[in-house]
C-alpha cells in the first residue's frame, strides 16, 4: 500500500502523515482547513528535526520525507488515488459518517477505509459504507512517532485480508499492530479510562494530591507521566467521552465518570490543550505546576 490519505491534520492526523512519510509513503494530508495543514506541515517538520537533533534520522531522511506529503482541502479529490485512507478527524459519530460515505464514494474500490478513533465503533463507521469488509480501526498513540503501539480494531464484517494488510502495512512503520474486536473501548481505553477515572476519584476522595498520585504511579509503576498528567496530555473533553462510551455500551456503573473531571470539563478545563487541567501549562515550559485548585 502505497498511496495513503490521511483525514485531519490535528495531533493524530499530522502525526501519522508524519510516519508514513518517513516509512516512504506518499501521503496526502487531508483537511478542510488551509490553515490547519499549513500549522500541521510546520508541526511534522519540527518533530522531524527532533529525530535529527537526536541522530535518529538523517537531514536527508527529513527532506525525503516532507517532499513524500502533499496536502488537499478537497477530501474527494484527495482519496481518489488512495490504497489505504486513516481518518483522524473530530471524535464525533455524525461528522465521521459523512466522511465515510464521502471516502466511499470516491476513493477506489479495493481502497481500505481506516478510522483512527479511540473509542467510536468500528462496526457502527463501517455499517455506513458499501464496503465494511474493508472499514477496520487503526488506533494510532500519541505522540505517534514515538509510541510503538497500533491497535488494529477488527470491526463485526472486518475481512481476514484486511487485517493482514493493515498489521502488515503498520509491521513496515516499524510499529507494534496488536489485533483486537470491536467493544466499547477496545483494549486500550478500556484498561486505561478506568485507571484515570479512578485516579480523579483517588483525588475528589482526598485521598492524596495530584502530585503524590501521579509520583506513586510514575516511581511505583514505572509510568512514564502519572494519570493525571496523562490526562491533561490526552485532553480531559476526550477522556470524558471516552469513559462515556464504557458506561452506555456496558450499562455498568463502574465507568461511571468521576463528577470532578464533569466539572472541570463544563468550566473548560480541559487540560494542556486549554492551557490547564490538573496542571497548569505555560508555553515554552517543560515545568509541571499544580493547578491552583489543587494546592493546598
Ligand atoms: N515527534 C517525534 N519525537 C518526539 C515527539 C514527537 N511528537 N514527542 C517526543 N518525542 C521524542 C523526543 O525527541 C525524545 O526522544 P529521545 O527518547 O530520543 O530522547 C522522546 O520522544 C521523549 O521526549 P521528551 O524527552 O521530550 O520527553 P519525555 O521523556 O518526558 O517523554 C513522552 C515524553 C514520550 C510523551 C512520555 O512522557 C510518554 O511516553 N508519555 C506517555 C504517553 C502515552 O501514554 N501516550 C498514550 C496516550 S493514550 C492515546 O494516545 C490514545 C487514546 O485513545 C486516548
């Protein structure tokens, strides 16, 4: 698979245009947004320059891997020519069924339609499709050209050849594909949703700060970030959502969200990408600072 088309240019998306590219991949990056894929293409070719800084790549791997994207702002026009198309857009049923039946419509008929969602149903996405043989989840981890994993979610009608080329595909991005079904929240979110929720309570409780929670997880655990970190880097509106679909797709009350990270949500605290969650981030700064709220 050769021609890839990448559906949104934000964290997720740019971060896999960023891999296919560097595997060698022609890409097109896909957004409605002139804007947003300018701000994408600065993004990719600063985390390029990481790689260099660190002697993972060479300057000619990072030219070689820029000149390998293209962008478009016509989703249409940029899946025409497509093998495989990942679309990260806004986590939202509506908005991706419309993008679905678009990609459907318009890219080749032995194209794979891939959705890099971290907890919409994969069965549901493909459902809207002509071809759900071929609709399957490619769950990327952020960052993604760090994070070794790909969850690759089989949806209900998933073929056996559609997995193997997608583990195949993600095997050549020198990522780690692991095959998992279609229930709510997949493996991931689903271990990893209840541990964050029940960090919020281990604090709404008053059990411990935010700091001893998230250093009894990073020393005791060997957790690269704490949960609560982890959960301002994820983004508090996503984690809600996520949790959301545990608790309605298994009608059990113990993913029933933490009424604190309810809260801090509705206030617009939403962690990093808002500027404060648990943390309060300054740019420019790598320092963790408690939020306000939660000083002592
Ligand atoms: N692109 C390229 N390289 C990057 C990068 C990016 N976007 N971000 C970080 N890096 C590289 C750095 O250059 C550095 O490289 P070396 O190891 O060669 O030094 C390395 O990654 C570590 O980065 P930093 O030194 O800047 O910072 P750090 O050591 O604190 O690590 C981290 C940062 C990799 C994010 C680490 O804290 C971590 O692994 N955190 C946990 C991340 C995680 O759990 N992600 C999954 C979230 S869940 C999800 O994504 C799915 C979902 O559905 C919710």
């Amino acid at each position: 698979m050769n021609n890839i088309s990448v559906i949104g240019s934000g964290t997720m998306g740019n971060g896999i245009a960023h891999v296919f590219a560097q595997y060698g991949h022609q890409v097109t990056l896909i957004d409605i947004n002139e804007k947003a894929l300018e701000k994408a293409l600065a993004t990719i070719e600063k985390n390029l320059d990481r790689q260099v800084a660190k002697e993972k790549i060479s300057e000619a791997d990072k030219n070689k891997a820029l000149a390998n994207i293209t962008t478009n702002t016509d989703i249409a026009a940029g899946v025409k020519n497509a093998d495989l198309v990942v679309e990260a857009a806004t986590e939202n049923f509506e908005i991706k069924k419309q993008l679905f039946q678009t990609m459907d419509e318009n890219a080749p008929e032995s194209a794979i339609l891939a959705t890099n969602t971290s907890s919409i149903s994969i069965t549901r996405i493909a459902a809207e499709t002509n071809r759900p043989g071929q609709v399957i989840g490619m769950h990327f981890m952020n960052p993604v050209p760090v994070m070794k994993l790909v969850e690759v979610i089989r949806g209900y009608a998933t073929t056996d050849e559609t997995t193997a080329k997608v583990m195949e595909t993600s095997k050549k991005l020198q990522k780690v594909p692991v095959e998992v079904n279609d229930y709510p929240g997949f493996v991931a979110n689903r271990i990893l949703m209840p541990m964050i929720n029940e960090a919020i309570y281990t604090l709404f409780e008053g059990v411990a700060g935010v700091e001893e929670i998230d250093t009894v997880m990073k020393l005791g655990m060997a957790h690269p970030m704490g949960p609560l970190q982890l959960a301002d880097f994820i983004g508090l509106d996503v984690c809600l959502s996520i949790l959301r679909v545990l608790h309605e797709g298994f009608g059990n009350q113990k993913y029933a969200p933490c009424p604190l990270l309810v809260n801090m949500v509705t206030a617009g605290y939403k962690g990093v990408k808002t500027g404060e969650g648990f943390y309060k981030y300054t740019p420019g700064s790598k320092d963790l600072v408690v939020s306000e709220m939660f000083k002592k």
